[in-house]
C-alpha cells in the first residue's frame, strides 16, 4: 500500500508542477529561463541528496563509465532540456489541462523506439492502447467554439513526448552501469549549468521575471524533479514498474484538477474524455 500512495503522491505533485510553471511563465518568465530555474534549482537539492547517501553508505563510491555517462548526457539535453523548453513554449500559448494529456503520450513513443532500437516486440496491447492514445489526442484538440485553440501550441505540446522518448531509452542504457541517485547529480547538474549560462548570455537572468515567478517556476522544479520524483523512484522499487506506470499515468487528472482550481480553467468535456482515453492507452501499452 505505501508503494501505492508514493506512486500517487508523485502524480499529485507533477500535476501541481504543471501549475506552477504555468503561473510563472504567465508572469512572463520565458520558456527556456523557467526550465533553466526549475532545473538548477533542482539540481541543488539532487546534490545534496547523493552527498547524503554516499555518506550513509547506501551506494559506493562511483566508478563511472565513459559511454555510460555520453548516453546519460545526451538523453539529458534532448529531453530535458530540448524537449522540456518545448513543452513550456507550447504551455505558454494553451491550457494546462490540455497540454498535459497531450504531453502524457510519451510512453507510446518509447515504446516505439525500444521496438527500433532495443528489439522489443509489437503487442496487441501495443497496437489498441496506441490507437486510445491518438484518439485522446484528436478529442482534445477538437474546437467546439468554445476558445480558439493555438494550434502552435498543440504542436509544440505533441512533440516534446518524442524528445522524452529518447531520454528513457537513453537513459535506460546508461542505468545499466550507474546508480539513480549519481545519474540525477550529474545530469541535473551538467543540465542546470548549461541552462543559467545560456539565458544569462541572451541576457535573460534567472530573476528577470521577477521574484515571485522565480519562487514559483522553483517550486515547480522541487515538486516535479526532487520529491515527486523521488517518491516515485522509492514507488517504483516497492511495487515494480508494471504496477507503477499505470498508477502514474494519473498525472494529467491531477492537472486539470488544479487548472481548475488555481488557473480558473473551464473542465471541458473533450478534456477529460481525450485525458481518459490517453490514460487508459498508456496503462494498455504499459502492461
């Protein structure tokens, strides 16, 4: 049962993370500042937490393998980095609840590529839960007069999960030879750098939003990477990932939810019917 609530709780909080980056870049933090924040922010904390652990014991001392590390950086850049920034462009110009159902079909998209890349095999589950996925994504992208939706954003939206896709199999390859708590030090660190160099050059600054939507944009890097993500890596060691995907897939709920709370977003219909049959896709093609 703890399994089960930490998987949970991981949901809740990624579903708020969507909120609070959301309410920082409406406070005209930039995409690509807000990603720079909420990961260096993040990778502060996931420092700490290695320094912590390697002190206890829980893990040696790293011995670190070369091609290890290049896949553990590259799926980094591409997908939290590249694909992250996207999200958050596309976020800019659509609604939360839409964006996160949309954002959420990452899992075919890995599956896909483990097919290509790792040699996985097609299943039936594979073929109808695809097929649910795109459906979800079609329901939500119908206008029915109620807002015009950006299309821009949709895209931009739809495509990050790709980028995504590419860091799952990259890292799964690079987790072969390096524990979880050294693989997040490095790839936040290396990510969160290289993000506050970059916008601090184009002359951005990480408080040029100003200080509330730094603190928010930073809550969301806290409640997306740090705790709901390691709620979800204890989660996913107590009950395996077959059980834990599919709890998981719950986070675009969570999302409109909070929307609707904090954002005064409308719970549309085609929302919460594309975002069911989304979720209900992505349990099919995880189990």
């Amino acid at each position: 049962m703890l399994g089960e609530l930490l998987i949970i709780g991981a949901t809740v909080l990624w579903g708020l993370s969507n909120i609070l980056l959301k309410m920082g870049i409406g406070r005209g933090m930039a995409p690509e500042t807000a990603n720079a924040v909420q990961t260096g922010t993040s990778a502060i904390f996931m420092v700490l937490i290695w320094l912590v652990v390697l002190a206890l014991g829980v893990i040696p001392f790293p011995v670190i393998d070369p091609s290890s590390l290049l896949f553990l950086l590259v799926g980094t850049f591409v997908g939290l980095g590249l694909g992250t920034t996207l999200y958050l462009m596309g976020l800019k110009h659509i609604d939360a609840s839409m964006a996160s159902p949309i954002s959420s079909t990452g899992p075919f998209f890995v599956i896909i590529m483990a097919i290509l890349f790792l040699n996985e095999s097609i299943t039936t589950l594979l073929i109808i839960g695809a097929v649910l996925i795109f459906l979800g994504v079609a329901f939500i992208g119908r206008n029915k007069g109620e807002k015009k939706v950006s299309r821009r954003g949709v895209v931009l939206v739809g495509v990050a999960p790709v980028f995504w896709a590419i860091t799952v199999i990259c890292y799964k390859i690079a987790l072969a030879d390096m524990d979880v708590f050294t693989a997040n030090a490095i790839r936040m660190t290396a990510l969160g750098l290289s993000l506050c160099i970059y916008v601090t050059l184009n002359g951005q600054g990480c408080m040029a939003s100003g200080r509330k939507a730094f603190l928010l944009v930073s809550g969301a890097g806290m409640a997306n990477y740090v705790i709901g993500g390691t709620m979800f890596l204890v989660g996913l060691m107590m009950i395996g990932a077959s059980r834990a995907s599919p709890i998981s897939s719950g986070t675009p709920f969570f999302t409109m939810l909070f929307a609707y709370m904090f954002l005064k977003e409308k719970l549309r219909s085609t929302y919460i019917v594309g975002g069911i049959l989304i979720v209900a896709g992505v349990i099919l093609i995880s189990l």
